[in-house]
C-alpha cells in the first residue's frame, strides 16, 4: 500500500484557518467584505503570506497581485501543480466562496509537511487577483493577466465607483509585484470551489466532478432618449431612456424563459440612469446584461434573437438603443486527464458525485486555455452564495478537500 493511501488533511486545522479568515473584513451579520485590493484585502493577503511562508514555501507576486505559493519537488526544474483560487469577496459576501480553495491548498501542503511527503512535481497554492469583480471590473482579472488574456496595463487602468484605478490599489496595499507568473512555468491547475448552486444540497450529493463551464455572454446596452419636463411633456413627445431599458429589461427576460427549458438563463442586472434626478427625464440608461447557457451555439442563437429585436424596442420606447460592450466566456471543457483524477479519487474514497457544469465564473474558465485544468465542488447549504448568510458544514466540506488532496498528489507524483 502506498504511504499517501490513506494521507488525511487535518480538517480541524483547515476549519480554524477558515474562522481566522473569516474574522478580516468580517461584516455584522456573519459574512465577509474584503473587496479587490481594499485594506481588508491587503490584511488578508498578508496572512496568507504568513500562513505559506511558515509551511516553508517562497511567496511570488506578480504586477496584478497574483500571489502564488511554492512548495519544490524533487524535479527541480519541474512544472508545479497549482491549487487555488481566490480570497476576495463580494460587497456582502460569505466566508467560504473562493476562499475554501485557496486554503484548501495550503492545508495540502501543511498535511505533506506533516508527514515528510516529497513530490516529483512542486505544489504552488495560488490566490488570483479580483475574481469577484466587486470593486474592478471585468471580474477574474488575475488569471486573464496570467494567460495574457488582458494585458498588465489593462488591469492597472480599471477604475472603482471612485475613480481609483487597480494599479494605484495595488500599490496602496503594497502588492504589486515584479515576479513573472505565466502559464509556461505550470503543468496544471485543481481549483476546489462551493457549488454556489442547490444541486449538490438538494441531492445529497457529496462533491460534483466540474467537466465543463456554461457558455456566457455579458453585455452593456446603452438607451439614449431625451431630457425633458416630466410634467407638462406631452406623453408623444416623451422620449424616456428608462422606458427603453424597461423594454430591453422585458426583452432579456423573455428570452431567459425561452432558454430556461434547456437550463439556461438571462439578466439584467444593473441600470445606471442619467440625469437621475427629480421631475427630468431621463436621456440616457446603461445597462449590463448576461446569458447563460450550456450549449455555446444556443447561447449565441439567443443573443442574436436579442440584437435583432433590437430595432423594434426602439420604436416600441422612441429611443435609440445599442449595444456598447461585449464579452465572452465559458464553454470550456476542463481537462479530461485531470478531470479523471479527481473522479477516481472520488470514487476510491466511496464518495458520492455527479459530473456537473458550472454556471458562475471562475479562474479556473480562463486558465483552461493555457494549462490542463479541473474543478471540484463542495455542497453549500441550500446553495445560497454572494450572501453573508453563505455556509457549509465540516462535513460538507471534507469529502471535497480529501479528493483535492488525492487528486494533486496523483499529478504531482
């Protein structure tokens, strides 16, 4: 029998690595705000530096913040293994999102230490800069940088609400770096994550084996109307821009229900008006709009059916309506190699699992184009997420972080 058979993590110390974090930018009712590059964020990021550098690993930061931890292996010039994910949040958001990942790897690495375990491969626990996209936007702007997906520069220009750019963010926490972190240096990635979704609670499933990625499309849709007296402007004459978001709002969802049957779905999720004010109307709304969906050729089918409906909401509203900004991504596969590790460490340790894609975000989506890369999900309790309510048991948990241990070892020898 091999010596790592039946090597354990030791939850109760990933349990209280997990309370410590969740005590920097705790909120009052029991969730996390430690948004991108806040203070709260730039405290974490120090802990976990603390955290890597007592369990003997070097610590590199590269110029977007991207910290990445390293254990060696006995290859010297081997590619390491990443785990990891992110230790950012939403503006209220819950203890465990990305942040299980992140520490979920570090405690592999304490277990390793523990027991004198040397790998072929190194091991390096990674936490990606912004994956929220709470305060900068777009959102998994480290591991784009890391594929040079976007450029450096490009995430150094992205603003917050108050006009501070991630580069002058960066500098004010003390974390931008000047290590090169690139995918040349890395044989894969395993990114444990909460499900963020009912499935696996409902079911009482133990972890969800993550084949794939849904296919997303974001966009930005601007309305331009006109200003003018909400009293006495005759109601012909009105040319109100958040009637023509109110139509593009029906429009999206409309199409969501069409997209629903086959499991997809489709948002607005924020209007911005101007001059929004008291008795004026509004001349101009931008809107961010998003569709999901499992199959890349429907998705895009059904974005198409928006843009070309496009010309009879604007008579519809009396305004111009058009689409300013767009992005894609998702519709991955994950790898099959690494995928088949962490299903047969599932099956060795008799867990109950089931294949799944994931419908939200991850670094885990941009990484995949450069380096073989798998996901794991662990049940959340009624998968509330993005919540200060958010929660998972030990229990819930542990099946998750076992196959994650399993799983890298197999890839790092």
């Amino acid at each position: 029998m091999s010596r790592t058979s039946n090597l354990r993590p030791d939850m109760a110390r990933l349990w209280a690595t997990l309370a410590r974090s969740a005590e920097i930018g705790a909120t009052p009712r029991g969730g996390l705000r430690r948004l991108a590059l806040s203070q709260e964020d730039g405290e974490m990021r120090r802990q976990f530096q603390d955290w890597c550098e007592a369990a003997g690993c070097t610590v590199a930061i590269d110029a977007v913040g991207n910290m990445v931890a390293l254990r060696p292996g006995r290859e010297a010039n081997g590619k390491a293994v990443l785990v990891g994910s992110h230790l950012d949040t939403q503006i209220k958001g819950g203890r465990f999102d990305g942040i299980l990942g992140v520490l979920a790897g570090l405690e592999i690495i304490r277990t390793l230490n523990d027991h004198n375990i040397e790998t072929r491969l190194p091991i390096a626990v990674v936490n990606w800069t912004n994956e929220e996209g709470a305060r900068f936007e777009p959102p998994m702007i480290g591991s784009a940088v890391f594929t040079g997906a976007k450029s450096a520069q490009f995430a150094w220009d992205r603003t917050d609400k108050d006009g501070i750019t991630l580069g002058a963010a960066l500098e004010e926490i003390g974390f931008k770096g000047d290590a090169v972190i690139g995918p040349q240096s890395y044989d894969s990635l395993f990114e444990l994550h909460i499900e963020q979704g009912p499935r696996l609670d409902d079911q009482k499933i133990q972890l969800g084996i993550v084949t794939g990625a849904f296919g997303v499309r974001g966009f930005v849709v601007e309305v331009l109307g006109e200003t003018g007296h909400v009293g006495p402007t005759p109601m012909p004459q009105r040319r109100n821009a958040l009637v023509g978001a109110a139509h593009v709002t029906l429009a999206v969802e409309e199409i969501g229900w069409l997209l629903h049957p086959t499991g997809g779905k489709s948002t607005t999720m924020r209007l911005k008006a101007e001059p929004n004010l008291l008795g004026i109307l509004p001349d101009r709304v931008e809107m961010t709009c998003d569709m999901r969906h499992p199959s890349e050729e429907v998705v895009q089918a059904h974005l198409q059916m928006f843009l070309d409906r496009i010309p009879e909401l604007e008579e519809k509203s009396r305004c111009r309506i058009a689409v300013r900004e767009s992005w894609t991504y998702g519709g991955i596969s994950f790898d099959a190699g690494c995928t088949a590790l962490t299903r047969q460490a599932a099956q060795d340790l008799g867990y109950s699992h089931q294949d799944m894609l994931t419908e939200a975000g991850h670094d885990a989506m941009h990484v995949a184009h450069a380096v073989p890369t798998a996901m794991i999900f662990t049940p959340c309790e009624g998968g509330l997420s993005h919540n200060e309510a958010e929660n998972v048991t030990l229990a819930d948990i542990e099946p998750g972080v076992n196959v994650l241990l399993r799983a890298v070892l197999a890839r790092a020898g």
